[in-house]
C-alpha cells in the first residue's frame, strides 16, 4: 500500500471515529478527533466538512440519537449551521422528531432551526411527530407555525397519525384545523389510512370530524380494503358511518365479493343482509357469493401478459477492487449485519453504504441495503438499491423480491407484482414469491397497503 493510501484509511477511520463519537454522545472524544482532522482550517470549518457517505454530519446524528450535549457544541460554541441538509434533503430537527427527542428538538427549535424544513419527499418533522404520537413535540411545532396540511409524498401529518395509529395526535390535528377530508395525488385520505390500519379509534374520530366514509381511491372504498382485510369491527364503524356495500371498485366488485375473493365468511355473512343481490351470481347466498365469486376471478390463472413490462436493467461495468478493499467493506457489512440484528437500522445503512463504497460490485449489500431502507419507510431509495442490486445479479430471485418490496410500498401495485413475477420464474417452488405476487396482483384492484419484509442476507 502506498503512503498516499495509507493516509486516506487513516483519514477515514478518523471521519467514522468521530461520527461514532457524535452518535455516542462521547463529547471530548469528537473534539480530540476535530482536533487531528483539522489542518488549519479552524476547529469550526474542520467540523463542519465531516460527512458521511450520505452528507449526514455529527449534528444529524447527535440530533438523532438525542445527544443534546454534542448539539449544544456544535451550534451553540461553533456555531454550525443548524438546517444543514443531508442527501434525503433532511435537517437535524427531523432526525431528533422522528426518534422522540423532545429536549433536542426543543433546543435546536431555540438555536434558530426551521420548523416546516421538509424532507425531498416532503416530509416535516410535525409528519414523524405525528406518526411516532409525540404530542409535546407536534404541540411545539405547531405553535411554531408549520402547517398541518403540508403535504409529503404519503401525505398530510394527519394521514401520517391515522395509518400508524395515533388517535392522539389525528385529535390534536383536527383540533387545530386539519382537514379530515384531505387527499393525497392517488387520492388517499387520512380514513382511507386509518382503515388499512385497523385503528378503530382514529377511524371514529375522523368520522366525527366528517371524514367521508365513501370516498374512493385507486378505484376501491374504505369499505372494499375493509372487506379486503377482514377487519370485522372497521366494517362495522363505516356501516354506521354510512359506508355504502353497493358500491363497485374498478373490477366491477362489491365488498361482499372483495370479501369471498378472501374465503373470509365471516365477513360475507355480516355485508349479506346489506348488499343488493349481484344478478350474475345465480345463487344469492352466503356460500352462492363465495362460490360463484371465487369461480368468476379464478386467481390461480393470472398471466405474465396481464402486468406491464418494466424495463430490464442494464449489467453495470465491474469495478476492479483489491483484496485489502474486499476485506474492508466485508468488515463494514459485518458491521451493518450487527446493526441491523439491533433494528438500528440507520446504523446499518452508514456501515452497508461504506462497504458499497469499498465494493460496488457486490449485490448482497444493495440488498441489505435496499431492506433497510425498507424498514425505514423509505420506499424511493429501497427501489433504487434493489434495482441497482438486479442490474449487478439479474438471474438472483432476492433481488426480484427486493424490488417487488419497495414498490409495493410505494403502492405501484402492478409494477411489485411483474417483479415479483420475474422472481418465481427464476425460483418457482419459492412460496414467499408466490404469494407475494398473488397478494400485488390483488392489491393492485383493491388498494391494499400491508407489505411484508423479509430478513437481511
């Protein structure tokens, strides 16, 4: 190894020492490293020039582990800047609201940070406040002027609380003027949400609050994903609400036949009584519905013909990487396999990302790269990984099945199952792929927003 080479290891393992010591919140530990890294620039400047391979700097990450200490060096004697943007578009403050950290946000609020600072998807720290229901942390953002009807790529905040369950913070929403009724591009409204969730309690005050109960999205009613999935006492809160069992989704299905595509009889016993007879099925009963409807969609017959083609993704040129590179960037994976196993799942990102930068060519950590992100609700860079991850190793089902994930999250239904679909063609006896793409094919007629995760390679 070269002395130039040798000098840059030692200079990386400097910069992660000293994210690690913002992260840890080991405070004389950052500033004997700030002190070796600078080189005559000043401890400030010097400071300020340390990032990760994401532009996350000590302040993102003492912010988001609630290291109030570290933050107060950073801002208060260097004087940082305290909006500094990491790749995601994503300042401090919306790091410590998304983990909780009230004494942080409270302090970098005070040091002059933007409270309506959004994501590049949009989302403010109020949307994870309300999506984790930390009412003292929505209070103080709120009386700092961010609008409750800010809108990111999943929505409103109110959105945000009905579909993690959060009936304290959809009541502290509406309180001050959030709008029930709000919609998002595809035309989700914070009911809609709450009902994927089966949160009863969000679901009843957003119908006191006027919530329609028959709105209509991606071609389905609240009641049609009700039905979907089964959830015997959301049925009942929008039959109540006024929820109308007569209306047909984009295939031409009441909820009572959304139900018996599930063999959910239960379900079809309770929407019976107050569902008009369909005149195709020629025996109108509890086990005429079911028969007849499970006939007529025949879901174990569905072709490759009937999804739209995505692009095939293009084989990436290999790039040389040396042996002390690979030994590197396996042990960095290490590291992301432990963090992930701790569900710190940020963690793992920053250690898989260094072992990508070591060694591009290896697909294995796009994919556990791409899970991660997957676990974060960040469905944009989940794709971006899993295709990045099909391109090195386009015969591998995993990298099918990662890509199927992320956009099922992002609800691009029909787009998850051809992924899905190329899966099995590749590993047919694989029952995961099987029944994921049968669960996308459904949920690209019905709306139907669970996604299921799998573990990391």
């Amino acid at each position: 190894m070269t002395a130039d080479a040798s000098t840059a290891l030692s200079v990386r393992a400097k910069v992660q020492k000293f994210l690690d010591a913002a992260r840890t919140g080991n405070l004389n530990l950052l500033k004997k490293i700030a002190n070796q890294l600078d080189e005559g620039n000043g401890m400030a400047k010097t400071v300020e020039a340390v990032k990760d391979a994401n532009n996350r700097t000590a302040l993102h990450f003492a912010a988001r582990e609630g290291k109030k200490d570290i933050c107060e060096f950073l801002l208060g004697d260097l004087k940082l800047e305290a909006d500094v943007r990491d790749d995601e578009g994503e300042t401090p403050l919306i790091h410590a609201a998304r983990q909780g950290h009230v004494d942080t946000v409270k302090y970098l609020l005070e040091q002059g940070a933007n409270p309506s600072a959004s994501s590049n998807l949009g989302a403010t720290a109020l949307h994870y406040a309300a999506g984790i229901g930390n009412i003292e942390i929505m209070e103080l953002l709120i009386s700092k002027g961010v609008d409750v009807e800010s809108q990111s790529d999943a929505g409103t905040p109110l959105i945000w609380a009905a579909g993690h369950d959060q009936p304290e913070s959809v009541k502290l929403l509406l309180k001050h003027n959030a709008k029930a009724n709000s919609e998002t591009d595809d035309g989700i409204t914070p009911l809609l949400s709450a009902v994927a969730a089966g949160s009863i309690q969000c679901l009843q005050l957003l119908i006191e609050a006027g919530a329609n109960p028959n709105i209509n999205a991606g071609g389905a009613t609240p009641l049609h994903v009700a039905a979907d999935v089964g959830n015997v006492e959301v049925i009942g809160c929008l039959l109540n609400a006024g929820a109308d069992p007569n209306a047909s989704d984009d295939e031409g299905f009441k909820p009572i036949q959304v139900a018996a595509l599930r063999e959910n009889r239960e379900v079809v016993e309770i929407l019976f009584p107050v569902t008009s007879p369909v005149s195709k099925v020629p025996d109108w009963s509890v086990d005429g519905v079911i028969k007849y409807t499970l006939s007529e969609a025949n879901m174990g017959n569905i072709k490759e013909a009937e999804l739209p083609k995505a692009p095939s993704p293009q084989k990436p040129k290999v790039v040389e990487v040396g042996p002390e590179e690979k030994k590197r960037s396996m042990e960095a994976k290490q590291r992301g396999d432990e963090a992930f196993k701790r569900k710190d799942y940020q963690t793992a990102i920053d250690a898989y990302t260094q072992a990508i930068d070591l060694d591009p060519n290896e697909a294995v950590l796009l994919s556990n790269r791409s899970l991660c992100w997957l676990r974060m609700g960040q469905g944009e860079h989940a794709l971006e990984d899993a295709r990045a991850c099909r391109a090195l190793r386009p015969d591998w089902h995993k990298a099918c099945y990662r890509e199927g994930a992320a956009l099922r999250l992002l609800q691009r239904f029909h787009d998850a199952a051809n992924a899905f679909y190329e899966g099995v063609q590749l590993q047919p006896e694989n029952q995961e792929l099987v029944d994921a793409f049968r669960e996308a094919v459904e949920a690209g007629r019905k709306f139907h927003g669970t996604d299921q995760q799998k573990s990391s390679s």
